[in-house]
C-alpha cells in the first residue's frame, strides 16, 4: 500500500515523498558491513519514501537511539524513487529540527 501526499491538499509542501507499509524492491541481501562500504550521502527529505507506517514514539525521543546500529540510515534507491529502509526515527527527528537534508547510505538497485 502506498500512501502519496498522505494528509495534505493540493500546493502543500510534504516533508518526504510518500509513506508505504512495506518494500517494493526485492530483498538486497546486504550485511551490515557491506551497508559500512557505502559512503554516506546527503538525501533531500522530500525526495525519501518511507517504508513503514509505525512511529514508535519512545525511540522517537530517544537520544542513543543508534548506540548499537550505524549512524546513517540505510535507503535503497529503486525504479527511480529512493526508499528509506532503516531510519525513520532519525528522518523525522530531523524534520522536527527543520532540516531538509538526511545523511544515509544509498545502496542503488536501480537496473541499467
């Protein structure tokens, strides 16, 4: 299920470019040391499809929400459109502090 511009009229700016339940892309297999490999990079928020629904509000709030994980979320770029797999907890702390940008990790499954 796909959500586009969930909640806002004609002309409203969104802060990402849609929100789905679930991943449209097949299964990339990576390991987390191979997301290590992918250097970090600046994504727009607007340009960012979410993958899940759910917003745990306690890790929302949680400052060491990352202290086990990677630092950059992980985002797979796919048929064009970039879908954040892993970091929607730190895409929305952003948004709430006004910022635009994310850095996170592309892996791009996009075929040539």
């Amino acid at each position: 299920m796909t959500t586009q511009g969930h909640g806002a009229s004609e002309g409203t700016a969104m802060i990402f470019k849609g929100v789905r339940d679930g991943r449209p892309y097949p299964d990339h297999g990576l390991t987390h040391r191979q997301w290590a490999q992918i250097p970090p990079r600046q994504i727009r928020l607007d340009e960012l499809v979410m993958t899940t629904t759910v917003l745990a509000l306690d890790r929302l709030l949680s400052e060491d929400s990352t202290f086990y994980g990677d630092l950059f979320p992980h985002a797979v770029r796919w048929r064009g459109d970039i879908y954040l797999e892993d970091g929607l907890h730190r895409a929305v702390r952003a948004a709430l502090r006004n910022r635009t940008v994310l850095h996170a990790r592309v892996f791009d499954m996009d075929p040539r």
